[in-house]
C-alpha cells in the first residue's frame, strides 16, 4: 500500500506543470530586483539619481543578456553610441518643449531636457508563477512642475522557456501636454551587439551583428520595418552560439494601432506612435497628440524573449493569444 502511495506522489509530481517562482525585491528607493527561480532577470532602476526608469539588463531564459550592457556595465565588442539607450525604458522625445527620450545626453536634441521621477511604488507581488509591481512616475519639468502622471503595472511570468512581461502605462495630463511629432521614443529595448542586424560597414572592435527584424506581415530588415506599421516586430539573431530573440507586441487598444516602428539595424527596437512626419518624410504630417488637462493615453505591450526565430517560437500565435485579452498567464500553455 505505502509502494502505491509513493509511485502516486511522484507521478503527481512528474505531472504538475513546470512554474517558476518569480520575486520581486524593492531596494529603498533606488531599485526593484527581480529574480525567476532564484536567477537574476532584471532590475528596475528609479533612483535620485536616474533621469528616467529603465529595467537593465533582461535576460533569456537560460541567463544569456539580450540587451546592451553599456553603459551601465562594460562588455566587448559592445558600441558606445546613445548612452541615453538603457536595457528597456518608456519615454519621449518631445513633450511640451522638454526631452524626456534622452535626458543623460545633453545636447541629444534642440529640446532640454526633461526628468522622469519616482512618485511612489505603489505594489510589489511575488508568486509562483508571476511577480508584479505597480509603480507611479512624474514627469517634470526643469523647475520640478510635474506635466504627466504616469501609472506603470508590469506583470513577469516565470515561464520555463521564455520570459514574458506584460506593460500596462497610463500617462495622466497634470496640464495641457503635447506629445510631439519626433522619432524619438517611445516603448523601446536597446540589443545586445550580437543581436542587431549585419552592419553595412563592419566597425573595428564591434561584434559583428547576425540579427534580422521581422513584422506580423514577413517584412523582414530595418529598410521594411522602420517608420512602418505592424502588430507586432520580432528581432532575432544568434547571442553565444543559440538563436534568440525578442518580440513586442503592440495591443489592440492601444492609441493608433498598429503601432509604427522605431527600430535600427544597430538594436535600437521601439514602438513609437508619435513620429509620424519623420516615418513618412512628410513634414506636412502631424503625429502630435495633445491632452487636456485630466485627460489620459493608455499603452499595453508584451514583450517575449525566446529561442529561435519569430517562425520558430511561433509569435504569431503568441500574439493572438495576447490580443484575445487573457489576463490570467501568457498564454503558453
């Protein structure tokens, strides 16, 4: 009888689905580190003296960096250009006047620059099979006067084989705000080197890139993503001898989707709804949005980082999952 009882507690064991155990630590008020399964995969940094929130670095599922770890840490091979691109970050160019895309790097643009501040953090969960934190953000200007609230919840899923975090922002008008017709923004990752697209004219010291865009409809490469339009843009390459990749998915509510594309050939990867005069190279359009004071925009992405090609980890059907609006899990069961 004991024999029966073992053999049934280990097959009920064998037969549980595999979670991982996601958690979440807040560090003052400097920091939120997350680790699945007791590894690190990221950290949310918001400390006095960051300019603006970015989660740095995210990793594959088997620990491999997939974003740059320049210049918040050095790693060879790696270009030194837009010290404004840090591991994962939300952000614009050009919002009343103000810089908030690249405030480190004075002199980016024609514009000053702007402050993303932390307000308060307002929950932080861990789980068994995902963590959360809901945290909220000023955008200031240079006298400290706050133009837009924003309210950020990320949700990471423990996934076995894929890292999965879903974005829900909310940027609230304090005063009138206009978000600018710029290039510059907006939900965006920097890549590690290996994984941008094949240099046109190899740099001395630079890893060679072996990555390639890929949108929803199979355009592949930056001439047929950047400053277009898609549900979705996957980025793939090969990072210490495995084929990885990242997808955003852009959701169906969000303000003018499909979104358009922001993404270089050097790993620069985002979605940007704004810049529209720039993408069509039409200075007579207007992609501006303005908000009354009170008024609101919400942006919902997921972002995937999988093995294989878009093809191969099948982000098609990940996506649709997506859009379907499960709120219960990723949708990879």
């Amino acid at each position: 009888m004991r024999k029966c009882v073992l053999l049934l507690t280990i097959a009920c064991f064998v037969l549980l689905p595999l979670t991982a155990q996601v958690t979440l630590t807040r560090q003052d008020n400097t920091q939120i580190d997350i680790t699945i399964d007791g590894k690190p995969f990221s950290t949310l940094f918001f400390g006095p003296n960051t300019l603006k929130p970015y989660m740095w670095p995210l990793r594959a599922a088997d620990g491999k960096i997939v974003t740059r770890q320049w210049p918040i840490a050095e790693a060879p091979g790696e270009a030194h250009d837009h010290p404004h691109h840090r591991g994962l970050w939300f952000a614009h160019g050009e919002v009343n006047g103000l810089d908030f895309w690249a405030p480190e790097t004075p002199g980016a643009s024609e514009f000053k620059p702007g402050r993303i501040s932390l307000e308060k953090v307002v929950e932080v969960k861990s789980g068994k099979k995902a963590g959360s934190m809901v945290v909220m953000f000023d955008w200031k200007d240079q006298s400290g006067q706050t133009l837009i609230t924003e309210t950020r919840k990320t949700i990471i899923y423990g996934d076995p084989k894929l890292r999965i975090l879903d974005f829900d922002i909310t940027l609230k008008a304090d005063q009138k705000v206009v978000f600018g017709d710029t290039k510059e923004g907006t939900f965006a990752i920097r890549l590690a080197q290996p994984l941008c697209e094949p240099a046109a004219k190899p740099q001395p010291g630079i890893t060679p890139g072996t990555g390639l865009m890929t949108t929803a409809e199979g355009k592949q490469g930056e001439k047929n993503v950047w400053g277009k339009r898609s549900k979705w843009v996957d980025y793939a390459g090969t990072l210490d001898g495995e084929k990885l990749g990242i997808a955003i998915f852009d959701h169906p509510g969000n303000p003018k989707h499909p979104t358009y594309w922001h993404s270089r050939s050097y790993g620069l990867f985002a979605a940007n709804i704004f810049g529209e005069h720039d993408f069509y190279n039409d200075k007579g359009r207007n992609g501006s949005v303005t908000l009354a004071p009170g008024q609101s925009l919400r942006f919902r992405y997921r972002v995937v980082i999988h093995p294989g090609d878009a093809q191969e980890a099948g982000i098609e059907a990940l996506y649709r999952k997506y859009a379907g609006g499960k709120e219960t899990g990723p949708g990879t069961e």
